[in-house]
C-alpha cells in the first residue's frame, strides 16, 4: 500500500515535470508549421478565442433545445433553417442538402402481462416538476425503438441481464432457452440493436429492453428532479440497427439516398431487426421481473429493484405488439464552407443536430460548441484571415436513427472525400470533465499540441496536464489494467496521452471506417451526469444546465480544442500527421493479437478436457439442472509472420518519415503540394477494397466497431474477430487483408521520405 501511494508519487511528480515541458512546448513549433509559422498561427488561435462567448453558448442552446428534434419533427427542420441563417450570418457558403430515409414511427405500442397477474406498462413519461421543457407531452413521440420489426406476440418471459453472448452461454448452462419466449433484458454492456439480434439468433420471439436503476437510476444516484439520475418513469429511447453491419438508411447500404435511387425492400434490409423490440422504464420492468420465476440469477444478473432476480421461462406470460408508419422522411443536413486559399483539401467538422427528443446534452451540447467555432471562424474571416485549405461544417440530421445524415452525405460525396479530405472532427455530446480523443493515432500528436494549450476550466491547468494526472491516478488504482498502466508509463516519461481507437455510435464512423479519412472524437466527460437521461425525455435544456455543464465552460474548451485541430490542420505547411504513433499501437494490439490467439486454443483445450473426464457433471449442482458446455473444436496454430513483418517496415517507415521531415529544411511550394498530396492519402491505404468479412461497409483495418459490442472498438478487427469467433481460417485471410494495407500505408510513407530527402 505505502510502496504503490510512493511509486503514484513519483510518477505524479514526473507529470508535473512533464507539464513544466508543456508549458515550453507551447513556444515549440507546431505540427506543420515553421516556427514562423507556428507564431502566427498561435496569434490567429488568440483572436479566435476571444471570438469565443459561454453566453451565446447557452442562448442557442436553450433555444435549439425547446422542443422535439426527431428525424421529421417540425421542431429539427425549423433548427435546421436557424443553424443555416447563422452560417450565413457569419460569412460562411452554406446550404441544405436533403436525403429521403426510411424511418418508422411508433402508431402503436403495447405491453402487458398477461399471466400470473394482469398488468398493464404505463409506457409513458411524465412532465417533471421544475422542467418547463418536460411539459410537452402533445409533441412527443411515446418511447420506441427504430428499426425493430412490426409484430404482436405473447410468451412467457426470460431474463437474459444484458443479453449479450456471455449472458447467453450462461443462461445455456442453467438449461434454459429462450426459443419462443419474449427476452427481458437491461440496457448496458453493448450497443442496444445487438439484443433483439442475438435474442432472435437464440429463437426468442419478442424483446423488452429495461433500464436498470443499478445502472443508471437510484442506484446510480438521486433521481431527477432531485439529482440527475433515471426516474421511475424515464425510457430510453434508440435505434436498434445493426449498426455494425452498416450505418446509414437501411434501404440504401453503401449508396446514398437520393432522389430516385435503388431501394431495398424493408424485408430484404439486412440490418432491420427480424422481432418486435421495445424499450420501458424500470417502473414498468418491476412487476414482470417480480412475475418472473425459476431459478435465481447469477449474482452479476442482480440489479437494484427489491426483489428476487429470476430467470425464468414463466410464470410470467407478456404480450407485446408494436406497430409502425414505415414512410420515407426527410433528412435536412447544414453544410457550410469557408474556400481555402491556397488549397482544395477538405478539412471537416461535424455534429448531429437530431436528438431523441430535445436533446439538449446528445447531441446539442457538441453542436452549439461547434457552432460557437463557426461564429469565431467566421470573425477572423470578416477581419481578413483566409484558411488555406477548405474548411467544411457539417450539423448532421438522423444520427441517432443510426448515422444516417452523415453517411448518406458520405456516401453521396465519397469521390470527392478521397480525393479531398484530410481530417474529419467530430463531437457530439460534451459537458464537464477531462478531454477523451478517440480516432486515428496519426492525429495523436495534433490533438495532444492543441489540448497543451486550452485551460481547463476547474482546475486552471491546461487540460493535456490533467489526463495525464487522471492517467497516473488510474493507473495507481487497485483496478488499473495493463493498458492502464501503459498509458501512465508513457506519460510519466513525457510522451504524449494515446488516442483511443474508435468504436462506433457517431459520425465519424463513414468517414474513418467506410472511406479512410483520418478522424477524431473529441468531447469533455466523466463529471457531467447525463447518462440517466440519455434519449429520454428528460434530456432538457434544463437538466443540461444543472448536471451538464452550468456554465458551459466545457462547451467553450471543446469550441478551443476543436477550433484548435481545425484550424492547424487547415493552416499547416505540411499536413499534421505523424505515424510513429500508429506503428507504436500496431505493434501492441499485434502482441495482444498473438495472445489472444494461445489463450483461445489453450482454453479450448482445457474446456475439452474437463467436458471429457465429465468434471462439470461432477461440479455441478445436480438439483439445479445445470447443462455442461459444448465442445470446441480447436483451431490450429495461426501463422503470424506476414502481420509481424508488415507492422516492422510500419515502424521501420514512420521512424524513417518524421526523421526526413525533421531534417527536411524548408520546402519549396511545389515538393510542399506533392508531400501534401501523398500524405493525403495515407489513412486511406489502410482500408480494405473488399472490406471486413461479413460486413463489406466497414473497410478500415485498423479499427472498427465490434460486431459483438457496437460501440466498443475492435482493432485489427478481420484478425482479432475471426479468432474470437474461432473462425481460423477467416483469422488467417485476415492476417493478409491486414497485412496488405499496413504494407501500403508503409509504401506511401517511403514515397513521403523520398521526397524529403530529394
Ligand atoms: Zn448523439
């Protein structure tokens, strides 16, 4: 104990030298500039945060955030016009491009039990007393899922906690299924859409998903009004997609929703659920969990209700119908550009504006921080400035329904993005707490110069000194993992605080993951209490303003740290980008890969074994009619080696790039362009033409959204899945597919170094 409280000392003394060399890393040059350069582009960012204002901040945002903003609400497209009337006001070129999407409506929903007791769910959220914005019950559409199936079924009930594949095997291992039951499972643990698709894979019929109050309600803490939390009554809402098939219109996967486009048939669309999926409170969960019978849920299953957690299948019988208007709607997506001067790359930046009903923290809070940048850009442009590049702002429709505004856009300018785009910047949600950066490692280096140089609002350090003091701290901890403690040697030593890679649930995911722009997720989190209002109807201006952020202090850092990576990336000499950061975590997740690969085989073996000698027969609990696991059958060794070379000449090739860059003495204009032009398309050679197996949409090798998680991030993902799903030969072609991109993108780079070196 005391040895751990010094070594956390010593490493937090190192943090503090290495903030000591964060402040005079502000005088360092900045990424692509000169030092010329880097003076006048530090003076411009000056100007731009004094352009910077909280009021009009939350002026806006109250205001954008007075009524329902649903895909097709009056409310949306009346924001919409407002966020194109600012742009304009400001001095940018903006317009409206509109996409025509599929996107039911609930006409009806219903759930009652009907076995042992009758019991009707309320299926309603009240106004809240104190919250003016909760009073609009005559506009709001009664909680729902979009993208589950139209149905009226009625089962008996199972428990299945959040009914993802480990809950399954469990459930399979106390000898229940749930073949022609309704699931009732809880929100948490993975994207929502993966628990009607794996309850209708395991033969269920319907799917109720609850909010734990564990979670995210009184157990989490005071319930709003009183504190932040969940209340009795509160649902989230959501799309149920399989977002990790593909985002976008269900109807159009990998083309853009035209007029007049090819559709698919809603029967054919392979990622609208094939069951009946509905979302309640946990008021209405209580009594069918009560009804529920068989044997006790494991211990982890157990939420904070007062009763006794069963599995079931029954007593407990439920019908659940949901009936929807599957029409087309519009989508009405804000794009505004600012030309460069110099350059037709495209430096983008993005939010949604949609929300589930007002939407005041997701996604209105990222959005009137991004548009408090567009004021701002647009006061320089008034007092002279010209980017050099391209600067485009896009305020995104139809993100929550499953990104829909931004990959239908992707979609339809996919040439142009290739040829053009060089970052991509999203936000969406924000409030207070300490920067998280999720995207490509190339950007690494950006981000962290940017956030050495915002102040962080409660502290006063700059807030690349406060991750890695929360780095240091977490590490300390008794729960810190191996990356964990990774993470804090790296910034202990002075290095920079790693990227995460991106998952998925926002708009990044078409530019990075379809097409190969390098992007990144910037938001400020972890002392904001949003989560127990999320895509509900308590989701207020008014929550915002007492949980959120009151000040908007956080909406002002994110409109500084974004503002910041836009405005390098569309000024820089030589584009931002280094790569050593990115062989670095190539190198890491390939030995974890390695690892992942002997542990699978070993635990097959040991499984094996023990089914064999009929060890769980023995251990179990012979009144408790427990059923051993199935046998695996065991892969064979996976051949490595062309990963392992690839991810060398990675290193070998970015080591070799930002040493030819640092040596390069000044460019002429015309070496400058060609550079420009190669890097350009570095992130794009890590796609795949082909795609990931299963799932051709997502094309980038490096990082994707789990098939099993959805939001959580995979990286080498045709590699790393293929061996968790003990698919060893898709894990091999993997390797390949993998290894190929990684080859290019080390290709490119030598081209990079050769041209420094002339
Ligand atoms: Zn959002």
């Amino acid at each position: 104990m005391h040895a751990k409280a010094k070594s956390a000392l010593v490493a937090l003394s190192a943090v503090l030298l290495a903030s000591v060399a964060g402040t005079a890393l502000a005088a360092d040059p900045l990424i692509g500039f000169s030092p010329a350069g880097s003076d006048a582009q530090r003076a411009l960012e000056a100007r731009f945060d004094a352009n910077l204002s909280a009021a009009d901040i939350q002026a806006r945002h109250a205001e954008m955030a007075s009524g329902p903003n649903q895909i097709g609400a009056p409310h949306n497209k009346a924001n919409a016009e407002a966020v194109l009337a600012r742009f304009k006001a400001w001095g940018w070129d903006a317009r409206i491009e509109t996409f025509d999407v599929l996107y039911p409506t609930p006409i009806s929903v219903s759930l009652e039990m009907t076995a042992p007791t009758p019991f009707k769910a309320a299926l309603n959220e009240p106004p809240v007393p104190g919250d003016k914005s909760s009073n609009q019950a005559a506009t709001v559409l009664p909680p729902y899922v979009v993208y589950g199936a139209d149905g009226d079924v009625t089962a008996e009930l199972v428990y299945v906690n959040y009914g993802m594949p480990d809950d399954y095997k469990a459930l399979g291992r106390m000898g229940v299924s749930v073949k022609g039951k309704i699931v009732i499972v809880r929100y948490g643990a993975g994207f929502r859409g993966l628990k009607p698709h794996l309850a209708y894979e395991h033969g269920a019929i319907g799917c109720v998903i609850y909010s734990e109050p564990a979670d995210d309600g009184y157990g989490a803490g005071l319930t709003y009004p009183d504190g932040a939390w969940r209340p009795g009554a509160g649902v989230q809402r959501g799309s149920v997609v399989d977002l990790s098939v593909s985002p976008g219109d269900p109807l159009t996967p990998g083309w853009a929703s035209v007029k007049g486009a090819r559709r698919l048939l809603v029967s054919e669309a392979p990622t609208i659920q094939k069951i009946p999926v509905l979302p309640i409170s946990y008021a209405d969960a209580q009594p069918l969990l009560a009804a529920i019978g068989g044997q006790t849920a494991p211990a982890a299953w157990r939420g904070a209700l007062p009763l006794t957690y069963r599995v079931g299948p029954g007593p407990a019988t439920a019908r659940l119908s949901v009936k929807s208007e599957w029409g087309t709607k519009t989508l009405y997506n804000v794009i505004a550009k600012l030309p460069g001067a110099a350059s037709d790359q495209w430096v983008l930046r993005g939010n949604h504006r949609d929300g589930w009903v007002m939407g005041a923290s997701d996604p209105l809070s990222g959005h009137e921080a991004m548009m408090e940048e567009a004021k701002a850009l647009g006061g320089l442009v008034k007092g002279g400035w010209r980017p050099a590049r391209t600067i485009v702002y896009a305020s995104w429709d139809g993100e929550e329904a499953g990104l829909l505004g931004s990959t239908e856009w992707v979609e339809a300018h996919a040439d142009e993005l290739t040829r053009k785009g060089v970052i991509y910047v999203n936000s969406d949600n924000t409030g207070r707490g300490l920067l998280r950066a999720d995207g490509s490692f190339s950007l690494q280096r950006l981000v962290n110069q940017a956030a050495a140089e915002v102040r962080d609002p409660e502290t006063g350090v700059d807030v690349r000194t406060r991750g890695q003091a929360a780095a240091q701290v977490r590490a300390a901890s008794s729960g810190a993992s191996d990356p964990d403690r990774r993470i804090a040697k790296a910034v202990a030593e002075g290095g920079d605080l790693p990227i995460s890679p991106m998952g998925s649930g926002s708009d990044y995911t078409p530019f990075n993951q379809h097409l190969g722009v390098p992007s990144v997720d910037l938001r400020y989190a972890g002392e904001e209490e949003a989560a127990g209002v999320y895509h509900s109807l308590y989701d207020t201006y008014e929550h915002f303003h007492r949980f959120g952020d009151p000040d908007a202090s956080y909406q002002v850092a994110l409109a500084k740290t974004a503002g910041r990576v836009i405005m390098r990336a569309a000024d820089a000499e030589v584009l931002p980008l280094r790569f050593e950061p990115l062989a670095v975590r190539v190198e890491i997740d390939l030995a974890d890969l390695r690892g992942l690969a002997a542990k699978t085989r070993d635990g097959d073996v040991a499984l094996n074994t023990l089914i064999a000698a009929k060890a769980f027969a023995l251990a179990d609990d012979p009144k408790d009619g427990w059923v051993a696991p199935a046998a695996q059958p065991v892969g064979p060794d996976l051949d490595l080696k062309a990963l392992e070379d690839a991810s060398a000449r990675l290193k070998a090739s970015a080591g070799a790039y930002d040493a030819a860059l640092a040596a390069a003495a000044s460019l002429t204009p015309e070496r400058r362009a060609k550079l420009n032009a190669l890097l350009q398309k570095v992130e794009f050679s890590l796609t795949a033409p082909e795609g990931l197996p299963g799932r051709p949409w997502y094309r980038h090798v490096v990082s994707a959204p789990g098939l099993l998680t959805g939001y959580g991030a995979k990286t080498l993902p045709a590699v790393r899945e293929a061996i968790e799903g003990r698919r060893w030969s898709e894990a091999q072609a993997g390797v390949a597919t993998t290894a190929r991109a990684l080859d290019a993108c080390s290709a490119l780079l030598d081209q990079a170094t050769a041209l420094l070196k002339g």
